[in-house]
C-alpha cells in the first residue's frame, strides 16, 4: 500500500488541486493467496486422448500458474534441467518425495495399502540432495510433498515426523506439505514443521455450503498445530461423468461455477496459502475421467483467470484514475 500512497504523493505535485475526486484501486481480497496451479504436470504422465507422446505440460499453464509438480522416483533422479525449465516458465515446482522415503509394505490401513519408513530412507534422501544440490533451494522449490495421504495410508505419526523434522532441518526455507484423504481427517496428527497442510474431498459443487466438506474444513483447520501453518486448499479440477454428474448433481460446464466456488473458499480463509488443481491432464484414475486440460472452454477460460488474478500474470494488478485534486481519496473496491 505504501507505494500507492507515494504514488498518489507525487502525483498531487504534478495536478493542480481543484475539485477533489477518488483514485480507485482493485482490492481482490486475495493478498494471502500466493500460489495457483495444478497436478499431474511433470509426473510421467501422458494424457490418453491425444496423439501425441506428452508427460510434460508446464507450457500449458505457465500462463496463469506458478506453482506444478515434479515426480521424483529414485535417488539418483536429476531434476536440475526439469526445474530449470519450469523456473524459466516462471513455475515453482513441487516435488514429490513420497517414494524416496515410504515403501508399500501391507494392506493394514484405511485405503488398503499401507507404507512404512524405509529403512534406507536417510541414504536415499544424502544421495537425492547430492544430485540436485543446485536447484534445491526457493529459486525453484516452491514446497516439499511427502507422505501421500498419510494417515489414509498407514503412515504413522511418528513416521511423518522423522521426515518432517528432517526437511526443516536440512531446508528450513522450502515449505514441507501434506495432504490428506477427507476420510482420515479426524485422525490426522500434523507435525508442528510441517508448513502446509489441505485435505481432498470431491464431486461437490460448493464446498462452502456442503456440509460433509464444511465438516471436515473446521476438522483440519482444528488440527493445525502452529500459528505459522497455512493451508493449500486443492481445487477439483477433474470430471467424472458418473461421479461428478450422478452423485455430485455438477454438469460438465458447471465445474465453472465449482472453480469459482472454491476460489471463494480460499479467498474466505485467510490461512490458505495456495489453490492445486487436481488434476490437469485427461484420464488419470479412470480412463473415461476429464482433466482441467480437456474442460469445456468457459471453465479453461475461467481457471486462467482466478490463475492470473492469484498469480499477477496478467498486465493491471490495479486501476488508478488520474486525480484532479492534489488530495485524493482511496476507494477501495472489495471484489468477490
């Protein structure tokens, strides 16, 4: 805001003071908002219904995003030409770590399959660091994703708190995240160095009136255990005919109004740090399921524009009408 004001300083130098009339300045409301982008971006994935070889779509989003993942698989993974390139898209990326540091070892959780701490996790994790030792910095990291649905996968709590006190430790300035399923909620127990938490819950229209989602939305902001942390509210992104259409009662070109929906949300709760769509490409999960890339035009159109207005790419962050008096008056407009 200061900037403004000294903008309307030197401006009153240069007008003659006559009639006083208002500079007006766009509040969006969103200033807490840091972060807008999707899933499912560079994770060796390619989109089904095209006819080309494709695993990698930051161009797709660059435009209107500055946050996309990156999958990391095995230690020896060199992620240095993959984040330089979103770097120079302007993207930070989020890195997938759950592979480096859990394994698959039974059924005996919620979801069906349930993972441990590698044994070997503190090796795996040296020689990661070894190999990508230039980009793993704020430059090109914009956070740490680690145990993939936690608690939904059997992860314990003690678990989770090994690697999350590892990650402070050895990067105190790249955000540690996860996400939870909406299911395990309620048992949920959030490391006080994990920065960001959100939770997954879809096939609902408005998630500010759903009951069930409102429920779980006080559970999770309940079992936030530090004043610092934020929440990285995850947009639903995708389409599934006989999910979205059959039980969520949500058309195809209404996934607009369940954007704007969950913008709102995120704009209504000052803790949330960023929107992540899941997911972008077509045909993840299920072979018949949509993804942001393969939505109708007005719901594209619109997440390029909750994306601009979050992210700033775009060319007016506000509008300010010349003043004719050398003391102007400050609106500001509150903009849903």
């Amino acid at each position: 805001m200061s900037l403004i004001f000294y903008y309307m300083l030197i401006l009153s130098t240069f007008f003659n003071c006559e009639a006083v009339d208002e500079i007006y300045v766009l509040d969006k409301g969103n200033a807490h908002i840091e972060y807008f982008g999707f899933t499912l971006i560079d994770t060796y994935w390619d989109d089904p219904t095209d006819a080309e070889t494709k695993t990698n779509y930051a161009d797709e989003i660059y435009q209107f995003s500055n946050l996309a993942d990156i999958l990391v698989i095995k230690p020896d993974d060199s992620l240095v030409q993959r984040a330089q390139y979103f770097a120079d898209l302007d993207l930070k990326a989020v890195l997938h770590l759950n592979e480096l540091f859990f394994e698959l070892k039974g059924t005996d959780s919620p979801s069906g399959s349930s993972y441990d701490l590698r044994a070997d996790y503190l090796i795996r994790w040296h020689a990661f660091k070894h190999n990508n030792q230039a980009i793993l910095n704020t430059d090109y990291i914009g956070a740490f994703y680690f145990g993939e649905e936690p608690t939904w996968n059997g992860i314990t709590f003690a678990e989770l708190n090994t690697v999350a006190e590892l990650l402070q430790t050895d990067f105190p300035d790249i955000p540690a995240m996860i996400i939870e399923a909406y299911p395990s909620i309620n048992d949920l127990q959030v490391p006080e160095t994990v920065d960001w938490v959100g939770f997954d819950q879809y096939f609902i229209k408005d998630p500010n009136s759903d009951p069930a989602f409102q429920h779980n939305w006080e559970l999770l902001k309940s079992g936030l255990t530090s004043p610092q942390q934020k929440i990285m509210l995850i947009l639903d992104s995708h389409y599934l005919a006989w999910a979205h259409g059959d039980y969520g009662g949500i058309d195809l070109l209404q996934m607009e109004e369940v954007a704007n929906n969950y913008h709102q949300l995120a704009i209504s709760e000052k803790r949330v740090v960023g929107l992540l769509g899941y997911f972008w490409p077509n045909g993840f999960d299920f072979p018949e399921s949509i993804g942001a890339r393969g939505m109708p035009q007005n719901v594209k159109a619109n997440y390029e524009r909750i994306g601009q207005e979050i992210t700033g790419k775009t060319n007016s962050v506000f509008t300010l009408q010349p003043p004719k008096s050398c003391f102007p008056i400050l609106k500001m407009l509150d903009i849903p």
